[in-house]
C-alpha cells in the first residue's frame, strides 16, 4: 500500500472485485482453499524464477565466446538429490494439504441443514424441507452448516458458488452432496460450470446469506404450505405404498418406520445402509434391492414419479419414526390430522431391520 498510489490500489480492488478474478472469503472453508491457492502460485512462481534465473545464468556463463570447446562436468550426487528430494518434499505438501482440505469439504457436520437441489436444463431448483422452493436462488442462514443434497434431472451439471470456494458436480441419477457455512450476510453469484447445453451460460443464480432471524422471517413468509415430508406422506398413500409396507405382521413389504440410517440385509446376503440414495434407487429399481425374507413384487416407478416427488418420498421416510399414520390412511382417503397428545406405537424394526 506504501509503495502503490492510493487511486492505482482502488482500481486494482475495485476491477478484481467487479470482474470476479478473486471473490470474496464468504465462507469457513474460503480461507483454507485460498491459502492453498497461494501456496501453489507461490512454489510456482519461485520455481519458474529460479528455472528462469539458471537458464539466463548458464547462457551467459557458458556462451560460445568464453568456452569454444564444450566442458565436460561431472554428475554431482548431492545436487541431483537436492532436486529431487526438494520437489517432492513439496509435491508430498501440497497432497496432504489437498486431501485435508477435501475431505473437509466433501464431509458435511451431522448437525447440518439439508437442501435439495435439482438441476435441468438450464435452471437450479432449490427445495427446502419446510416447503419452500426457489428457482435459479437460494436462500441460507449465515454461522449455520448448510449441506446440499444434488441431482440432475437431465445432463451433467456443476454447482459453483465461487465466493464459498465451492463446486461439485450434479448427476442425473445420483444423489453428490456438497456443504459450506456462510459468514456474511449478502447476496453471491451461482453458477453453472460444467456445459450442458445451447443455454449454459444462463444458468445462473443467487446465493443470499442471511442472519439467523432474517432467514427465520423469511422460511415462514416463504413457505407453500406443507413441507417436503408432508407432501411425501400425500404421494406415498397415493401410489398404494402403505398398503405393503404398513408396519404389520403380514405385510408384503418391510416396515419402513425408522429404517433410515438402519443397517438392511439384502436377499444376496449383504448388508447396505439405508440412506437418501439407497431409498431413491429403491423406489426406482426395487428389484435391485429386494429385502432378506421378502419377495421381489415391488414395481418399479420409473417415469411416474419425478425428481421433486422422489425427493418428497426420501423425506418422508427419512422422518417416519412409527406407522401410526400410515395405519390410519389404510381405511380412509383424506389423511387424518395428527391428534395432540396422541401417543404414536414405538417404531419396531421389521425383517431384516438391523440397527447400528
């Protein structure tokens, strides 16, 4: 700052913010990714210099002029470990500092907020479990752990926003999660980064953090009325699920009360945990999947239930601790609403059902 005028560093802060070439740190991670950034642009630009700086000093040296007949030196045993073991020691550095700093990325607090995200051409769906959704925005609270549950519903896509330091690609039929923890409160730009098309370029969107209270205001002014589970328990005693998997001793299908998370033994023998993608692939390959002591007479759903309802279907089971009132939609068509005070029947684990 001493050494540069005050009007030429307000320019050079103003274009690098305005042109994006270095966004704000907005986020926990932002500053890890950003020291590791210059620690690679550092061991760069020195290595270049000091490459640059033999060559230039070797010419000179050894130029025609002063030795018209070519020298011969001997190897030196210390200066090729010198550059060998230097190189390395750095190269070994910047591997451990990267899978650190990756795995700290890519495995999100249990305590986190989960958002699902689906991707199509060429817009970002943001879906939150109190009902709410966005297009092409999403809005977040700042000093909370946010992971984002993704999937694409045609293409391959990516989900860069560059002011958290965060990017993950989003894949038709495959659920990839990503998370961060906003710091300031302000609005971000979201970007698609990955080409899916004549249109890429306007898929874009707007990240918002905001305070704790503002976000509160803003989910209860936001909402549509029913959250993703709700909306989950409507679509699955539509389609018939409850009359299969209701929790009773005759069933035809595994209880699902509070299967999420459970340790499921599989006709082969094996054992899977069930979580947000083994529910997904099981709703739409149930033959894959069939459950220890049960026969395969599920129906596949692939093509009648979208990515939003699947989402919805996940949710629902995902919160479904008792088949209380799955019971109680077996002889009616309108769902009931839940009595207060009523006591729910503790959830039991079916056939197969092992808990960690």
């Amino acid at each position: 700052m001493h050494i540069i005028s005050p009007v030429l560093w307000q320019f050079l802060v103003k274009w690098l913010t305005n042109f994006a070439l270095f966004p704000a740190e907005a986020s926990t991670i932002a500053p890890y990714t950003d020291a590791l950034y210059f620690f690679l642009v550092i061991i760069s630009v020195v290595g270049m210099a000091i490459v640059a700086a033999l060559v230039f000093g070797f010419s000179i040296a050894y130029r025609a002029e002063k030795n018209p007949v070519a020298t011969h030196i001997e190897g030196s045993t210390l200066l090729e470990a010198t550059w060998t073991i230097i190189p390395l020691a750095l190269f070994m550095v910047c591997f451990v500092w990267g899978a650190l700093l990756y795995f700290r990325i890519y495995n999100p607090p249990t305590n986190a907020m989960n958002i699902y995200i689906v991707g199509k051409q060429w817009m970002w769906k943001a879906e939150h479990p109190g009902g709410q959704h966005e297009i092409d925005s999403l809005h977040i609270p700042i000093n909370r752990p946010v992971q984002l549950t993704m999937i694409s519903q045609d293409v391959f896509h990516s989900f860069s926003i560059p002011a958290f330091r965060v990017k993950r690609e989003v894949i038709p039929g495959r659920y990839s999660t990503v998370w961060f923890e906003a710091t300031t409160p302000g609005e971000y730009h979201l970007f698609c980064t990955q080409y899916c098309g004549t249109l890429h370029s306007q898929m874009i969107g707007t990240i918002t953090a905001m305070k704790p209270d503002d976000y509160q205001a803003w989910t209860a002014g936001s909402t549509s009325g029913a959250s993703l589970a709700q909306n989950g328990e409507r679509l699955y005693a539509s389609l018939g699920c409850n009359s299969c998997h209701s929790g009773q001793a005759d069933s035809r299908g595994p209880n699902l009360a509070a299967a999420y998370g459970a340790r499921l033994q599989l006709t082969n023998g094996s054992y899977v945990t069930v979580d947000d993608a083994f529910l997904r692939d099981t709703i739409l390959n149930p033959s894959m999947h069939v459950t220890q002591g049960y026969a395969p007479i599920m129906p596949t759903y692939q093509g009648q239930v979208s990515e939003e309802g699947l989402i919805d279907l996940v949710e629902y089971i995902k919160k479904l601790n008792s088949n209380y009132r799955i019971q109680q939609t077996l002889n009616t068509t309108q769902l009931q609403p839940e009595k207060t005070g009523a006591v729910a029947p503790s959830a039991a684990s079916g056939p197969g059902m092992v808990k960690q």
